[in-house]
C-alpha cells in the first residue's frame, strides 16, 4: 500500500472516532440546552400569558366592583324603580371601559338576572347593540341561583376562545349577599367578556410556534381539552394556575421537539463530517507536503539511483529524519557506488597488472567489433617468451614483479607521443604471460609495425626489472579487424595463431596474421588430428648410415621415422615430430619407433654386424616421464635384447631443466645398457656448462653448424668439437653434403659423420640392398673419406 | 344658586340684571350632551344644582321620579298656548326650535332640502359632516331619510336605522356636537354640513365678518324641541329659583334673553317686543307648515331608551376606534418618516 493511502486509511478513522465522539458528546449536550431552553420558553410564555391573565382578573375585578358601586345601576336594580332607572348605567360602564388602555376586549357583556331568571338588563359593549343575552348565562344564573353560589368567577372555553364570567348575587334592597334561604329579591350582576388577548395569543403560540393547551381543571383534576398521548404530555410542557380550580397547561408536542432535534443532528452531522474531511484533509496535505511527499521524493531518487549513478543529487541539511535519511543512503550510496567501482575493477582488470582481464578484453573485443565494424582494429597478442624460466629460477614474485615492470612499460609504450591513438586503445593481462592490446581504429600497418618493435623492443637485452636482467623476450601476433576475421572471437583466435607462428619463427618477434600461416596452421592442426589417431601403420623406419669419420666405414645407423598419410602425403619429421612433442604423444610414439627398430633389430645386425649401433630419437620429455624407463625394459625383455648398441638420441632442444628425475632418468638408462647421445647440439638451447653435468655419451653436431662451416670460417666448430673430444664424449657431425666439410670435421677429429654426402636415410630393404652391394663391391666408390 | 346649562343659553345681561335685582348669585354649569345631564342629575352630584335645563321629554321622565320642584301656575301665563303645557307644572318653556342641517355657504350653491344630503351625502360633503350624540337626535335624519317615524319604537325600524348610520360613519368627521367642537378643534373649517339645533347657526356665525354657515330644514320634516327651565326638587334654594324663573319669564327679560341667545321664545308677550327682522327670521321662526311637518318628541319606553343609547354608543364607539387606529396609523407613519 503507498503510503499516502496508508495515512488516509490511519487518520481518517481516528479524526472520524474522535469527531463522532466529540460530536455525539455535543449533540447530546446540546440536545440537553435545547430541552431546558425549551423549557424555559414554555415557561415564559406560561408567565407570558399568566400576567396576561392576570391583568384580564385584575381589570375583571376592579370593574366589576366598580360595576357593583355604581350607583346608576343601584337605581337599575332598586325594585320598583322609576323611568330614570338604568339612566347613566350604559355611560357609567362605556366610560369605564373607554377609559382602559391596557387591556384588550372586543365585547364586554354585563347582564343582569333576577331570581326568576328573567334578564332584567343586558348590555353588550362593542357589540351589536340589537344583541340579546346568551341563553348560557341565564342557564349559569339559575345553576348559581339553585347552588347558592353568589360569588362567581371561572374561565369558560368555547371553541378555543375563553371568557371570564364573574358575577355576584345581591338582594335588591340591601345591595348585599341574600342572606336568607329566599332569594326572590335577588339578582344576578354578572359580567362576562372574551380574553382576547389571551386568545389571540393562544391562537399566535399555536398556530406559529406549533403549541399545544390544555385546560386542566384541578377540582376533577381532568383536562378540560383532551391532553396528548402521556408521553408526548410529559415531556415539555408547563402548567400556569390561573384561577383555583383551572390550570393552563401549554406544551410542545414531542414530534415538533424531535423534528427540532433531528434538524439539530443532521446540522450537526453535517458540520462534523465537514470537520472530519476538512480536518482530515488539511491533517494529509500538511503530512503530504512534510512528510510523505518528501519520502515519495527520496523513494523516487532511490528508485533512479543505479550503483554507477554518480550525480546522485546532494541532500539538504535538514535536521530532520527524512533529510537524514536521505544522508545516509547519500552515504551508503557513496560508499555502494565505491565498492561497485572497485568490484567491477576487481572483474574487469587483472590484480597484479591492473590490466583489464581476459573477460573484460573479450567484452571490449566484442563491443569494439560491433561498434566498429568498418573502422579498422588491430588486436596484437602477446607472450612473454621464456617466462617460465623466470619464474622458475628466481621466484613467482620475481615472476609477478616482472609482468608488473612489463604491463607498466607497455603502458607507456602506448601513451608515448609519437605513437598516441586519439581513438583509445585497450591494455589486457589474458593469462600469465600472455598480453594483448587492442588499438581502435588502428593505423596503417606501418604504425601497427612500429608499435610492435616498440614492444620487442623493451626485450633487446634481456629485460631489466629491478637492477636485474631476464633472459626472456616476447612474441607478437597481430591480427586486423576486419581483414582477418569478423569476430573478435575469430579475431582473438587469429592473432593467437600469428603470435604461435612467432613463437615457432624462434620467438622475440612479432608475426601479421596471414592466409598462408593459417593454411600452415591448418595443416599443423590436420597433422595433429591424424597424430592422434596412432595409426601407427602409416608410420613407417627409414635408417641413416653414420660412418666412421677415419674408415668411412658404416658403423651404425640413426633411425628415422617416416609418416605416409593418406591425405596429407609425406610428412616430413620436422613437421610432425614437434606436434608430437608438443601435443604429449611423444611417449607412444617413443615407445613405438624403439619396438619397431628393435624388430628390425636383427635385420638390421644380419646387414651391419652385430657391432653396428643403432641410434634413435627419443622426446627428453620422456626423461620426465615415470612410465618411460619401465616399458623400456619390458620392450628389451620381449626382444631378448642383450647388445647394447642402441643410442637414445635426446635433442638438444629440450626445454626441460636438469631435473632429478631426469638425471635419475639419465642415469638408468645408461645402467640399462643404452648409450645416450645429445642431439642437434649447436642449435643454441644448451649452455655448455650444462654437458657437464649430462651422462651423455655422445654429441651430434647439428646441420646447421656445420651448413655454416666453410674453409674460412670453422674455428667454432672445430673448437667445439675439441672442448666435447676433451670432456671425452665422442662427436657425430650431421649433415654433411659435401667432401670439403667432410674433411674439415674428420681433421677435427670428429668421430662420425653422417650426411647425404655419404648416404641419404633409407629403407631396410634398401639398406640391406647397399650392404650387400657393398660386400660385393668392397666398399662404396669414392664415398669413403679414406 | 346654581343652575346647569348649555353653553351660551342664558344671556349675560339677563344674569346680571338678576343678580342686581335680587342680590342672589348665579352660577352657572355648562353641559353640552342631554344624557352627560341626565346622568350628572341623576347622579349623586345633581343634589349640587338648583336649576337645570331639560328638554321636554326629560322633564317628563324626572317629574315622573319626582325630581322636579312643581311650579306655580302664574309663571305660565306668558307662554303660549302650544307650549304652556309642553313641560308639565315642573317645566317652564324656554326656548324651542327645529332640528336641521347647518351648512356652510360657500360650500353650497343652493340649501340641502333633505336628510339625504347628511345621510347619503355627495362625494364633495363625504368626510365633512358633523353629526350629534343625542339618542334620539341622531337616529332622526337616519330614520326621517328611511320614511319611517321619528319616535319609533319599532325594533326593526332601529335596526335600519342603525345600518344606515354605520354606513355614514366613513362620511363623518366627527360625533361631537359642532357647537363644542368648533370652539378648540383645529380642523373645524373642514366641517361643510351638521346636524344642528336652530339657532346654532348663529353662535357659528359669531365672529365671521360676514355669515358663513347657513341654516336649514330638510322636507322630509323635523322634530320640535322644547327646552325647559326646572327646579331640582333636591334644592336647598327653591324660593330663589322661583324667583329666576319668574324675572326670566318678564316679557323685557325673555324679549332682551331672546335676541342675546337667539332661538325662538315661547314667550308671546316678549315676542311682541323683538324686532320684525327677528321674528321673520324663518330659521328661527319657521312657517306654520314646517312646523305642521315637524314631530314632537315623546316619552319613550327605557327599553327603547337603553337601546337607542347602545345604538349610539355602538355607532361612536366604532368611530372613535377608527379614528384611534387612524391616529396610531398616522404615528406610526410619522415615525416612519
């Protein structure tokens, strides 16, 4: 629920209870002064038409004792009177009457009865003078004659209209009360007028104010109107004594009062719902504008925040909760978007270097291709060669001061001047000592080929890190976008072939990533994909004769294995083999050229003498191996060899360091029976301090020193073959082609030699052919160096 | 002595003549209303007079409840025959006269010839007519325009009568005997016609440069009235008063009262002593047909009495409360302003 519905939903209820309450409190309350003003009015007006009354009673009887003193109406009642009776009695009361300013009457009837109730005179002021006296009268008389009573005064009711009747009976003689039981001498002066103010008021109260009267007569103690249903009765009413005998009672009927009260509650309903909404509304919009409002406005800047968002805007200082609470996530935020920086740091760049990682490169490769797409891009990929070494010999952290050195240089490398890329570059660490930069939008391949020696460069001598100098150097392959791939992936992959080919061109250079290094590649991976297979029967021994330097007699052979495949024709050794060795099928393949040599063995002896040595190439990675030596000597068993003419010939290429093992390794072959003979020797890969340590029994010179040998120029060489001759292991010259070299490496006192100039590799069969040709021809015609 | 009289009805010189004559003092009480008399003597307060004047009928009425001191027959020998009897032997004849209508003037082009004129008077005269209070006086012009008699007894008669004086009512402008009330009202020019005594018209003129109220009686007819000289029988001073009556019954006396006063004067040997030009008077002294036309009044039943007198009361008590809700309308309009 939002909030702002949430305060509604917990205000309104509690404004509506209290309101309610309080109003139902004031309701009641003034229900309570409605009653008692009610009251109270119906009191007044009691005492309202009480004096009204009672000016009525007072006039009544001061006129009608004035009435009774009247000496013209002595002489009108004297019996036997004279023509002048009644004389001045119509005056006497005119005037009277004339005179009253106070009290208001339409007609005043003044009769006079005697005792047979015949009127002896009758006067209607105001009135009709033609009018006759009311029949009701005389009948009143006669009652009041009968009852004796002769003092009169009561209210009469006819109609809603009230009149005062007050009489006396006097004895005409004596103008006094009869005070006999014989009342023939007696009449009746009664005076009878309508209240009519009191009846107009009456009229007024009931017709405008919705009053009810009621006449009680107190002496039966019943209404003389019917009064309304008892509880309407008791409710508001008030009650006026206006003579002994009657009680006015005035009320207000309960259905005009609850009509009242009813307009009374729904007014106040309404001022309370009012109140209620006003309240409530006002309450809201304060709590709005202060409160919700201000947190919608932080939800809101919340809810946009993104953790890399860095123009959060900077909170006010308001000492309030929500301005603080708006600091703190400000804070938190700040501190949120920090580490989100340093974490994507931490996924993006690789921690030693502060190089972006692989995934950071490959997200930039990808975007960079996608973005691009027309622009060139050159992505050169680079290892470190040698690392190893490094690492291996001075420490990992020496390994890991290293790469920082070179990330560091590469760096400013690409930031130098003369080589600035105004549109961007990218540094990454991708694995160890693998590196690659990506230049966007990359220059000609000249520029690419400048920032490449650059590079090489830092490697010229050796690199230098902390005071000291590494051997090692690094291999470049550069790969454009789009000419060689439309994929970074493809791209990545590219510039990795064209950095293998460096590393296979001998390193410390840089290799452009072409069609034919990735036909060459290609043919790399068939060759290994047809490796794999083992088909071993593609495989097939050819034999090399060595001949002895002195005799030019062939002293032994050097097994070579050639590979007839199916679609790949002959594959030359030079171009297996390292897919053999590098791809970790050396052993197998070790183990099967040793049995297979060792089942032409006795062939092989039958053609060459049982002294012939037999040489054969082994991987000196099998020198690591745990497995190698054991089948060895299980291969021995089978062939029952006994002879220990076999040379195991390791090149002298191999990476590996003079471990234990493959000292120990070293070591028990020798204890076998096998000679051991360092292959290739020259090419440059062992320090000659290291034939030292080496039970080598054997050094092959390579091709390659001797192709470089002419007449003039073989100190080296000879010097070589001197300082082995001196260690005292006996020297095999490869590669001969030619008499002259021939010559040269017999005076060197090399102790065999081998070379097409002598006999190129060939098959047993052939073998077998020449040794047989030989025997009959006594030896080859001019081959011989003898 | 003390004698009660209506204004201006006994002539100054007369009284002091008396007075120088005999060494009695006079004085003299004015009434201007019969029954304000009849009531005052009736009264305890009658004991204070000794001399009252009375119309012929009231004479008959006190003499019947033996209010009256009898007179001697020698007084009556002045009078003429018509009259000498008129008050009975406790009345001596005074003055007598018409009923008839005083009319101004300038108001009128020719004299109003009947009752009509008062009664059912023209748009011009309506709110200008003053009228009397007498019970029998003011039921006269009613009945007289009705055709009916003056001395009626006849209830339904009355009743006539009485509708057609509420009907004038809204006509009158006031109930007052004009002779009172033209002395202190403010409004009294605005009066054009009356209901009048003969002789009236005079005590009007007095003072006008030239006259300005004229007198006549309607053809309808009209009554005779007679006043009376009597002595209360409850007086302490009777031979005085015998002696008033008798210097006012002088033929030099009455002629000399006669001409001051004005009305026409049952004294024959005085009436040979007035002037030609008063005795051709006609309004004072009317033809013998107008008088031939004219009816005495009679003794009424007090039954017919009271109720003349409420008829009366009932028509100026109506007037005086219209006129009092006049009044307060006029106030509150004053206010107002």
């Amino acid at each position: 629920m939002r909030l702002n519905n949430r305060v509604w939903l917990t205000i309104l209820p509690v404004i509506a209870s209290i309101y309610l309450l309080i109003f139902f409190s004031l309701y009641e309350y003034e229900k309570a002064a409605y009653l008692r003003h009610e009251q109270n009015r119906l009191d007044l007006h009691a005492s309202e038409l009480y004096s009204l009354y009672a000016r009525y009673d007072n006039f009544t009887e001061n006129y009608f004792s004035s009435l009774l003193q009247n000496s013209a109406l002595h002489q009108l009642i004297r019996p036997n009177s004279t023509t002048l009776r009644g004389f001045g009695v119509e005056r006497n009361l005119t005037n009277a009457l004339s005179f009253n300013q106070d009290i208001n009457f339409e007609k005043v009837y003044v009769s006079i009865i005697d005792s047979n109730i015949r009127p002896l005179y009758f006067y209607e002021y105001g009135g009709d003078p033609f009018a006759e006296i009311d029949p009701e009268m005389l009948k009143l008389s006669e009652q009041l004659f009968q009852e004796k009573v002769f003092h009169y005064k009561d209210l009469h009711f006819n109609a809603n209209q009230i009149k005062i009747i007050r009489s006396k009976t006097v004895d005409r003689y004596t103008l006094r009360e009869p005070t006999s039981d014989v009342l023939d001498n007696s009449v009746t002066i009664a005076l009878c007028y309508n209240l009519t103010s009191l009846n107009t008021r009456l009229n007024e109260l009931s017709t405008t104010q919705g009053y009810t009267f009621s006449w009680i007569n107190s002496a039966d103690n019943a209404a003389v109107n019917p009064p309304p249903p008892a509880s309407d009765w008791e409710r508001l009413q008030a009650r006026v004594e206006l003579t002994p005998n009657i009680q006015l009672a005035i009320q207000r009927p309960f259905s005009e009062v609850q009509k009242d009260l009813d307009k009374l509650l729904v007014k106040m309903a309404i001022s309370a719902l009012l109140l209620i909404l006003l309240s409530s509304v006002l309450l809201i919009g304060l709590i709005e504008k202060y409160i919700t409002n201000p947190i919608q406005k932080l939800e809101k800047t919340l809810l946009s925040a993104s953790a890399d968002d860095q123009k959060l805007p900077k909170p006010k200082d308001d000492n309030d909760e929500i301005s603080s609470l708006n600091r703190a996530f400000y804070q938190l935020h700040k501190k949120l978007a920090r580490s989100y920086e340093v974490s994507k740091q931490n996924a993006e760049t690789d921690s030693l270097t502060n190089l972006y990682n692989r995934r950071k490169f490959r997200s930039c490769m990808e975007e960079l291709v996608i973005k691009t797409r027309t622009a060139p891009v050159a992505l050169l990929y680079m290892d470190i060669d040698n690392f190893k070494f490094v690492n291996d010999n001075f420490g990992h952290n020496t390994g890991d001061s290293v790469l920082k050195e070179f990330s560091h240089r590469l760096r400013s490398i690409i930031r130098s001047n003369d080589l600035t890329f105004h549109t961007g570059h990218d540094i990454a660490r991708l694995a160890g000592d693998e590196f690659a930069i990506v230049l966007h939008k990359a220059p000609s391949e000249g520029g690419i080929i400048k920032v490449a020696e650059r590079i090489l460069g830092l490697f010229e001598h050796g690199f230098s890190c902390n005071e000291d100098i590494y051997p090692i150097s690094i291999s470049i392959g550069i790969a454009q976008y789009p000419r060689d791939g439309n994929t970074a992936e493809e791209l990545v992959s590219n510039a990795d072939i064209a950095m293998y080919q460096a590393k296979q061109n001998g390193k410390n250079q840089y290799q452009f990533y072409s069609a034919e290094l990735a036909a060459k590649m290609q043919r790399s991976l068939q060759i290994e994909t047809a490796l794999k297979r083992k088909d071993f029967s593609e495989f097939s021994m050819f034999y090399m004769p060595v001949i002895q330097a002195d005799s030019g007699a062939i002293t032994g052979v050097e097994a070579l294995i050639r590979w007839n495949n199916k679609e790949l024709g002959n594959v030359s050794p030079a171009e297996f083999i390292p897919i053999v060795e590098t791809k970790g099928l050396f052993e197998d393949f070790d183990l099967w050229v040793i049995n297979r040599v060792l089942e032409d063995l006795p062939e092989l002896h039958r053609a060459l003498g049982k002294n012939t040595k037999i040489s054969i190439n082994i991987s000196s990675a099998v020198l690591n191996s745990g497995t190698f030596f054991l089948q060895l000597m299980q291969l021995k068993l089978r062939h029952n060899l006994i002879e220990q003419n076999i040379i195991l010939e390791i090149t002298e290429t191999f990476s590996t360091t003079l471990s234990k093992r493959v000292e120990a390794n070293m070591n028990l072959l020798k204890q076998a029976g096998f000679m051991l003979a360092l292959d290739d020797f020259g090419t440059g890969h062992t320090a000659l301090v290291q034939l030292i340590d080496y039970p080598i029994d054997i050094i092959k010179i390579d091709k390659s020193l001797v192709d470089r040998m002419t007449s003039h120029k073989h100190d080296l060489v000879l010097a070589l073959i001197g300082f082995c001759k001196k260690r005292g292991h006996y020297v095999t010259a490869e590669g001969v082609e030619r008499l002259e070299q021939a010559e040269i490496l017999r005076g060197a006192g090399v102790d065999h030699i081998q070379g097409f100039y002598f006999y190129k590799p060939m098959s047993l069969e052939d073998l077998q052919r020449l040794t047989e040709n030989t025997e009959t021809t006594d030896n080859t015609e001019g081959r011989s160096i003898v | 002595m003390v004698i009660l009289n209506w204004v201006d009805y006994l002539a100054p010189q007369v009284e002091a003549a008396f007075e120088a004559e005999t060494g009695h003092t006079l004085k003299t009480v004015y009434f201007d209303k019969d029954n304000e008399r009849d009531e005052i003597l009736v009264s305890a307060a009658g004991k204070n007079f000794d001399i009252a004047i009375m119309d012929n009928v009231a004479v008959k009425q006190f003499t019947k409840s033996g209010a009256l001191h009898p007179l001697p027959d020698a007084l009556y020998d002045n009078i003429d025959e018509e009259w000498r009897s008129a008050c009975g032997n406790t009345g001596l004849p005074y003055f007598w006269g018409t009923l008839g209508l005083a009319y101004r003037l300038d108001k009128f082009d020719s004299p109003p010839r009947s009752w009509r004129a008062l009664m059912m008077p023209a748009p011009r005269i309506k709110g200008h007519i003053a009228m009397q209070t007498d019970s029998v006086d003011l039921l006269l012009p009613a009945l007289k325009t009705l055709g009916l008699p003056m001395n009626t007894e006849n209830i339904d008669d009355l009743k006539r009568a009485y509708h057609l004086l509420q009907e004038q009512q809204s006509s009158v402008l006031t109930y007052e005997y004009i002779v009172s009330y033209y002395d202190t009202a403010a409004d009294k020019d605005d009066i054009y016609l009356a209901l009048v005594f003969s002789g009236d018209q005079n005590s009007l003129n007095l003072g006008e440069p030239s006259p300005r109220w004229g007198y006549s009686i309607p053809e309808e007819g009209s009554s005779l009235w007679l006043d009376c000289l009597v002595i209360l029988d409850s007086s302490d001073h009777k031979p005085a008063a015998e002696q008033f009556l008798a210097f006012i019954n002088r033929p030099d006396i009455a002629a000399l009262n006669a001409e001051v006063v004005g009305p026409a004067t049952p004294n024959t040997p005085a009436r040979a002593l007035l002037d030609a030009g008063i005795l051709n008077d006609e309004a004072t002294y009317p033809p013998q047909s107008v008088i031939k036309n004219s009816t005495r009044y009679h003794l009424l039943t007090p039954e017919t009495i009271g109720l003349r007198s409420r008829i009366v009361n009932a028509v100026t008590q109506a007037a005086h409360k219209n006129e009092e809700k006049a009044n307060v309308l006029a106030t509150d309009a004053g206010r107002q302003e």
